[in-house]
C-alpha cells in the first residue's frame, strides 16, 4: 500500500536525524528555554577534553553577562546538572569568575568515568588540544584521574551534592529557574545541564531486565571465573567485554543483526580469534524476551524461521548503548534539533496569503475589482509574512519552511524573464527587480556572490581558522575566487570589456554568435551537463571546443586525482551550499534510504543526455523536430530552475546545503561514475582512510553534507571513495574528528592538517 502523501513529506523532514538526537542549541550552547544551557556529550563534545572545553567556554560566557551575578543569598548564580568533565570544569571556571555555584550530582563525582572497567586508561586526546579550564587532564588510570578531580574540587572548596539528581526545572516568576531533585528546590539565574548519555543506558524492554544479575555495564570483569556469561550487543563496548569475560568464563556474545558492522579492526579480529578458539559463542540474529533467576530465553531467526531457548546463565550485561533522556529533556521544554513543531495548516494559510496579496499588489489580476486593492494587496502580503515570521522566531520550523518557500520562490520565479516569471509576478516581477539599468539577473548574481562571501568568511573561520586547517582555509578561498572571478567578474563585466578592447581578436569580436552571448562565458568552468547549453542554441566552435575539452578531458582527470572535489573546491551551486549552507550541514539526510534517494541523479544524468542527443540531431531526425523544444522547455523549467535553485536554497535550512548537489546534478553524477569507475580499476587517487583510533562518536557521518555514514567506514579502517559513496572530498569529517582518524589520500599532504596517527596510537574514551 503506497503510504499517504502526509506521511511521506514527513519521512523526508524526519531524514535528517541522527540514530541519537541532541538537543537544540545556539553557538553559546544556550537551548531554546533561555537560562538554560546544554553542555558535554548532550552538546556534541566526544572525548574528555573537548567536553572540558565546553564547561570553560560557557562559564566565561555566562561570567561575562551584565546581570550574572546578584546579591540575593537565597539565589544561586549557577546551578550546573552533573559533575562529570563538562561539568566540574564549568563550575569551577564560574566560582573562580566570581558565581556562586551549586554542583548537583545523581550519581559521583566522575560518574561515567568512575563506571568505566578497573584500570581503563583514559586518554588527553585530542593531542594539539591545550585543555581548558581548572581540572586536570593527562594520560591516566581511571582511578588516579577520578582521585585527582575529586582533590581538585575539594580544594576548591566547589559545593558538590552527590546522590542528588535533578527531577524538573521550571521558571519563576521573577525569572529565575527552580531545580527540583529529592531533597529539596533550589533557584538561580542560570542553569547548566551536563549530565552526559552515559547514565541513561539503553535497556532490552523485556521481562526480567531489572534482575539484580542482570547488569547495564561491566565494572570488574576480573571478579567473574568459571561462570556462563551472556553478553547482549553487536558495538565495541560488548565486544570488547566478551573478550576480556571469556579470558575465565563461558560467554555467549548476543546480536540482533546478521553481522557485526560497527566494530574496530582489531576488535573484530580478537573476536573471530576467541570463536574459533572456543572461548565465545556468537548468536547472531538473536534477541533476548525474557531473564528469569538461572535462564534467559533467547529467540533466534534462522532464515526466516524462529525459535525460541532456554539457555542458563549466572551474568547478564545488556552493552547495548545509551539513550537521549528524551522524556526529561522535552519535561524541561528542551527542544530537539530538526523538531517539527508548530501548525503546519497555519503557515500553508499564512503561506497562501502572502502569494494573494503580491497577486493583488502586481496588478495583473485581470479582474476589474481587485485593481482599487493593490496596496491594500501589499499589506495583506508583508501581513502575512510577519505572521509567518513571529510564528516561527516561537518556535514554529513549518512556518520558517513557508517563509523560505516563499522567498527562494519570489527569486527564481521572477527570474526566468520579464513576462516569464512565475505567477503571481507574471508581468510586472522582473521589471520591479531590474533597476540602475542592471536586469534582476544581475543583481541575483550580485546577491548571490555577496551571500557566498559573508557566510563563507564566517564557514572559513569555523573551519579553517579555529582550528588551524589550512586544507579548509585553502578551500573556501577556491570557492570565493571562482565565484568572484568566474562566475561574476567575466561574465559580467570582463567579457564586455574583452569584446569592446577585441581582447580576443577582431574576429570573434564581431562574430554574433560570440560576442552576444555573454553568458556561454559560465561554460568555462561549468562543464555540460551541468552547463546544459554549452553545445546547444548555436554556439560559436570556442564554445564548442571547449566545451568537449572540459567535459571529457579536463573533468575525468581532475576525477581521477580529486574525485568530486570539483564540488566542494570549484563550482558555483556546490559554492553557495558550502557557505551559505554550511550552518545546516549536520541536517543532510542519513540512513539507507535517503542513499537509495541519489539514484534520482542517475536518472537525471539519463535525461540531460537524451534531450541533448534530441536537440542536436533534431534537424536530421524528423521525430525530434518538434519534441525537441518541448524536451528542452521542461527541462530548463523543472531541472534548471526548480531543482537546481529554487527547491534545493528553500530546504538548506531544513536537509542541508547539498539537496541539489547530491540527489539532482547531473554533472556530479557523471563524476560519481566516472570516480567508480577508476576505483573499480585501481586507479582511482582519491580516497579518505582511518587508522585505528576510532571512538564512534559519530561527528564525521553528523557532520557530512551528503550523508555519508563515515563512521562505518572509519570503524572498519575502509577508505571513503566514489565506488562505495558519493563522497565530495569536503574534508570536514578529516577535519571535526576529535582522534585524527581519517585522512586524505593527497598528492600534497601537507596541505591536510589533521594527518593519519602512528598505529601503535592507542583509542580514547569517548566522554558521557
């Protein structure tokens, strides 16, 4: 049954979510409930260090605000929720700036690192990090590390309440925020959360997991000999638990799936070494329904078929991750990022409106009584808009989708020509838009290099600048350059100048076909078929020539040695999605299904080639007379103009800068190809690899514009090509990994800032 229309626009809404969704938050990490902010692993930080860095950067935030501090005993300045790396730093950071901190702890001080397994080394990575801060970090043994962050805090004198986990937090009246835990309520200005996903482990659902046998982490493994163990998961943690347990028990290794798909290297060879030793045994296609006192029932599918055993045990460790506390979060009025909230009726309303009153304002209605009406029309217009606006600066992301639908339509509807836009400017849109006697294509152009420019100054700092990567630095300057200079300069200005100065010979300076088509001078970096025109409409043979040079010899070698970086480093529409897109990067769509979506490029890539092949033989095949110009009129409307601008800068804010780039351009697809296909023959010098390092904290596959799940390849130290995903050559997964795990394959590495790690490097903790 095919699924209703609704549902399926809100598949696409709800593609861009991560398997953990974090809470929403501003640059100060601020979430949407003003006072209260998010830090840690909620927030995004991996590993130790950089959660240390979040406390810091919040309590000098916080420090610095005029009402910060008050006089009022009975209000704290800070209440900061968990006391593990984020958050001690950032309590201690604010008592030194002179806040009256509280510290609330349901667990211990360290807790998720005090849960970690006796003995476990825990790591300063990221090494070229200098830590934040007043805690100490170094290379260390759980134990010294804990005992030296509790010296820290009691020297300090910092105010920590153990045992005592937050319950609701709410507004007062005079705006101050109410903590509520056990044993007692407690106010203040401000509140910080960073209580970490560790403590909300992921639990199985079924009869009998709250056993006190039945165990959510492993603590000692040392203290278990000669006992039937059962292990339940198919990540590192369960993994690696198994293999230490089966060095003296019997373990029985539990996983849902058919095989293990996100586990280290190493992990999974140790693992396949202990199974052929005999030491585990692994059920794959497996889930546990029940635990009872000595046995756990465990229902395996086999080939469709399933069965259910009764197997003993004396242990149980469910290892099967942790969870976003969403049912606290979303009682504290937290809200998740990518969360469709708001009417999504009002804003089409809203939406609808705003098109009537620019279809009364234009004038040409053609009915008689709404021609008294044209301001009235433009009233009703920026009426609605501020509706739209107001609702959406409330909360309301399906009224900011009405207002971006709104505007991007207004833009590439008016632009297509005068007496060619889009209703409702149909006849008045393009003449309004045009003025200093420039044409409204212009001063898109204009808006469109501006808008690049800002947004991509602020991506370079981001990037390149912050974090010192001078590949980023190198690659937003590209960007910015060829659309300054290829894409604005020459087209127009330099080509008119070239054509008046006979810059390129009095031949071609007085050839029609040349010097009045201004705009074939975008076909010299646009290759066909991404330039659809460039061997269409009569073009003059340079145009031609180089046309045939660039798409068929200059493109598959630059493929050959930079695979699709020609996206990410070169052209126009991959230009604006890098910069101006680029805030919105972590919501491309993810999983299987929005991969199996890039197929609609193939089939666009078909079609570029079938009326391209139509157009020019069309004076010699009498089919194609006429279908032709039809082909050619809906391609240049739906390709050209819905799916290469107006539908993909609508929904950057919504699935990323990469829509078009990813799932519609032709050109990208036939790159895509042609990179298979040199990888297919091992010639391909394009790639990305990891060396061991991996944590599976997941900021590459979060943070790729095409929705790539870097991750599972870092995980396997597989390398990241053209035959196995539409990789753009961005580097901003080399470049957010917190380990230095991923890395190019460059002919220049010392443009990569973030290089491969020895492999004697050892992993870090991954921060909860």
């Amino acid at each position: 049954m095919l699924p209703s229309i609704p549902g399926f626009l809100q598949t696409i809404l709800d593609s861009p979510n991560m398997p953990s969704r974090r809470p929403r938050v501003n640059a100060n990490f601020e979430s949407n409930v003003k006072g209260l902010y998010i830090i840690g692993d909620l927030a995004g930080a991996p590993v130790v260090k950089l959660a240390m860095a979040q406390g810091n950067d919040v309590a000098e935030h916080i420090a610095a605000l005029p009402n910060a501090r008050g006089g009022d005993s009975s209000l704290y300045d800070l209440i900061v929720v968990g006391a593990g790396a984020a958050g001690l730093n950032c309590a201690l950071v604010a008592q030194d700036r002179g806040l009256r901190v509280l510290v609330l702890e349901k667990g211990k001080i360290a807790n998720t690192i005090e849960d970690f397994p006796e003995g476990k080394w825990v790591y300063a990575e990221p090494d070229q990090t200098v830590p934040k801060g007043k805690l100490w970090l170094d290379g260390a043994r759980k134990e010294d590390l804990v005992n030296r962050w509790t010296r820290i805090v009691r020297d300090n004198r910092l105010d920590v309440r153990t045992s005592e986990g937050v319950a609701a937090v709410s507004r007062r009246q005079d705006g101050a925020l109410d903590v509520r835990t056990a044993k007692g309520v407690y106010a203040a200005r401000r509140v910080v959360l960073a209580t970490g996903q560790r403590g909300n482990p992921r639990k199985l659902g079924v009869p009998g997991q709250d056993r006190p046998n039945v165990y959510h982490r492993l603590y000692s493994p040392r203290h278990y000999h000669g006992e039937d163990i059962l292990v339940v998961g198919g990540g590192n943690s369960a993994v690696e638990a198994a293999l230490t347990l089966s060095e003296q028990n019997r373990v029985t290794l539990s996983y849902r799936a058919g095989e293990f798909s996100r586990i280290f290297k190493d992990n999974e060879r140790l693992l396949h070494e202990a199974v052929a030793a005999g030491k585990i045994k692994v059920v794959f296609n497996s889930n546990v329904k029940r635990f009872d006192d000595s046995t756990y029932t465990l229902e395996i599918d086999e080939n469709g078929r399933k069965r259910a055993e009764s197997l003993p045990y004396h242990h149980a460790f469910v290892l099967v991750g942790a969870e976003l506390p969403t049912a606290f979060l979303k009682s504290l009025g937290i809200q998740l990022e990518n969360e469709w909230t708001g009417n999504p009726l009002l804003s089409f309303l809203l939406l609808a409106a705003a098109f009537l009153g620019m279809w009364m304002y234009g004038g040409k209605t053609d009915i008689a009584a709404f021609d008294a009406f044209r301001m009235p029309g433009l009233l009703l217009s920026l009426a609605a808009l501020a509706g739209l606006v107001t609702s959406g600066a409330r909360g309301s992301r399906y009224s900011w989708l009405a207002f971006s639908f709104f505007l991007c339509y207004a833009v590439y509807g008016i632009k297509r020509g005068y007496n060619s836009e889009f209703w409702p400017y149909k006849g008045w849109g393009y003449k309004t838009l045009s003025f200093l006697e420039r044409p409204w294509s212009f001063w898109y152009t204009v808006i469109y290099s501006l808008l690049m420019t800002v947004f991509g100054l602020h991506a370079m700092r981001r990037w390149g600048l912050d974090r010192k990567d001078r590949f980023q630095i190198w690659r937003y300057v590209s960007l910015l350059s060829f659309q300054w200079i290829f894409f604005f300069i020459i087209p127009e200005f330099l080509f008119q100048y070239a054509i008046k100065y006979e810059w390129v010979g009095a031949k071609l300076a007085h050839d029609p076909s040349f010097a009045q088509q201004a705009w074939r001078s975008y076909g010299l970096i646009y290759a066909w078929p991404l330039f659809f025109h460039t061997f269409l409409g009569s073009p003059n043979r340079v145009w031609v020539v180089w046309g045939v040079f660039l798409t068929f010899v200059i493109i598959p070698l630059f493929v050959l040695f930079h695979g699709k970086r020609y996206c990410s480093w070169i052209c126009g529409c991959g230009g604006l999605a890098e910069t101006f897109g680029d805030r919105w990067r972590h919501l491309a769509p993810k999983g299987k299904t929005s991969i199996r979506w890039e197929r609609m490029g193939t089939a666009v890539l078909v079609i570029a080639v079938i009326v391209t092949l139509m157009v020019l033989t069309r004076d010699t095949i009498d089919a194609f007379k006429h279908a032709s110009f039809y082909a050619l009129d809906w391609y240049g409307l739906i390709v050209d103009l819905w799916l290469v601008g107006l539908l993909p800068v609508t929904l950057y804010p919504f699935l990323g800068g990469k829509v078009w780039c990813r799932y519609w351009c032709p050109l990208a697809k036939l790159m895509q190809l042609t990179g298979a296909l040199y990888t297919r023959f091992h010639v391909s010098r394009f790639a990305i690899r990891a060396n061991e390092k991996c944590i599976a904290c997941g900021e590459c596959s979060r943070n790729c514009q095409v929705g790539i799940d870097v991750m599972s390849f870092a995980l396997k130290q597989k390398p990241i090509d053209n035959l196995a995903t539409s990789c753009i050559g961005c580097g901003i997964c080399v470049t957010v990994c917190p380990m230095d795990v991923l890395s190019f394959r460059a002919p220049n590495p010392n443009l990569i800032q973030i290089a491969n790690a020895s492999p004697e490097a050892p992993s870090a903790v991954k921060v909860g």
